[in-house]
C-alpha cells in the first residue's frame, strides 16, 4: 500500500496530490514526481528540483514539509550510524490496494 500527499495551493486556490517520487540516482536533489490533481486533474510526471526548502517543478513550489510527510508516511526511514532515525528521499510509486 502507498500513501498519497494532499497538498493544498492557497495561492492557487486548489490541491494536488504527490502519488510518485524517484530522484535521480547521480543527484537526489533532483528527479520526477508523479502529481495527479488541479488544473487538468490528469496524472502526470514532472521533473523537480530542490531549492532550500521547497520542490520545484515548472509548475509548482512545493513546501518540503509535504515531501517528507509523505516520505515518511510511504515508510521511506532509515536509522543511521548515530542511531537516530531519519527520513531520506529514495523511490516511491502509488499502489493501488487489492
């Protein structure tokens, strides 16, 4: 089972939904999200960046806080050497349940 992302626009006035993430494996910093809502409610993959804190795509900024609610909601933690636990940013596609 995956988790989606609501991620409400104010500016724009409507949400989207992050159903996929896969960065780039020479640069984590960026890769494709798959976005399914407004304007066309179509799903479609975007390429990304990271600037600061947020997600930049051609069509969006996306708070990063939304990218790691969902990382972390889709299981995508891991503990490290320290022993702490910490949210990274690896593959993630939407499956259905069935």
């Amino acid at each position: 089972m995956s988790v989606i992302q609501q991620v409400y626009l104010a500016e724009a006035g409507y949400s989207i939904y992050i159903k996929g993430i896969k960065p780039d494996k020479d640069n984590e910093c960026s890769g494709e999200i798959t976005i399914n809502g407004n304007p066309t409610r179509l799903e479609r993959k975007e390429r990304y960046h990271i600037d600061g804190s947020m997600l930049v795509t051609d069509n969006y900024h996306i708070p990063m806080d939304f990218i790691i609610n969902f990382l972390q909601a889709n299981g995508c933690i891991e503990q490290k050497e320290d022993g702490k636990r910490y949210v990274v940013l690896k593959e993630v596609e939407f499956k259905l349940n069935k």
